[in-house]
C-alpha cells in the first residue's frame, strides 16, 4: 500500500498519466463538463470535500505551470482565490463564459463536494525536471 499521497485508485491514476501542457480542472460540484470528459467524483454531500482541501492534496503531487480561474472569484469568493494564490498558482482571470469553454478540453476533471461560488481552477500540467 502507498504510504503517502492521494490513495483515491482512479485520481492516482489520472494525475500519474498527465503529460506536459495537458489540463485537467478541480471543481465545485456544479461545474458543467464536456460530455465524455472523465470525472473523479469526490463529493458526497454539499460541501465535503472541499474545493481547498482536495486542491491542496492534488497540487503537493504535481507541477503546474499554469493555471485559470473565472474573473468572478476575485469578488464573489475571495478566500478561495487569495488560498489558489497562497498554494503558489497564479491563476489567469477568465471570462465566466471562456473559463467553461476552456474546461471542455481539460484531459480530466475532479470534483468536489463544494458548495460556494466560483471554486473552479484550470491547470496546465509542467515537468518537474529542469534542463
């Protein structure tokens, strides 16, 4: 058995097979995906997990060289963006709009039990190695 780390099979599994620019968006639990889009489902009742807990368990296992978020958190829900800025992305404010167009082509999506407006990151994956 692992010893450490995400012990989710599916999520394992999914984060090991990220390659270099590809995307994948942890989400509130009513982001709209693409038809087809792979889904962990985490939540299992409003609120748990939270947004910030499963992003900071999913971000101590990869790279991220990027990163969106809709415009509308800046206002609307502060402390998630402040917290997204804090775990070291830096998340490029996006129309609500474009920020879902984007999500369509994300390689995965992870979804949490969160229950407050906006609590959706875009992530670009990056290598952990240096040239």
């Amino acid at each position: 058995m692992k010893r450490t780390g995400i012990i989710h099979n599916e999520l394992a599994w999914l984060i090991a097979g990220l390659r270099h620019t590809d995307t994948f968006v942890i989400s509130d639990a009513g982001l709209p995906l693409a038809p087809g889009t792979p889904c962990v489902d985490l939540g299992y009742r409003y609120g748990q997990p939270g947004f910030l807990d499963v992003t900071r368990t999913v971000l101590a296992e990869i790279v991220v060289e990027r990163s969106w978020v809709s415009d509308p958190v800046r206002e609307v829900n502060l402390p998630v963006y402040n917290t997204l800025r804090e775990l070291g992305l830096d998340p490029e404010p996006l129309d609500h709009d474009e920020f879902k167009v984007r999500v369509r082509s994300a390689s995965f999506a992870i979804r949490t039990g969160e229950d407050s407006f906006y609590a959706n990151v875009l992530c670009q994956a990056g290598v952990a190695f240096t040239p």
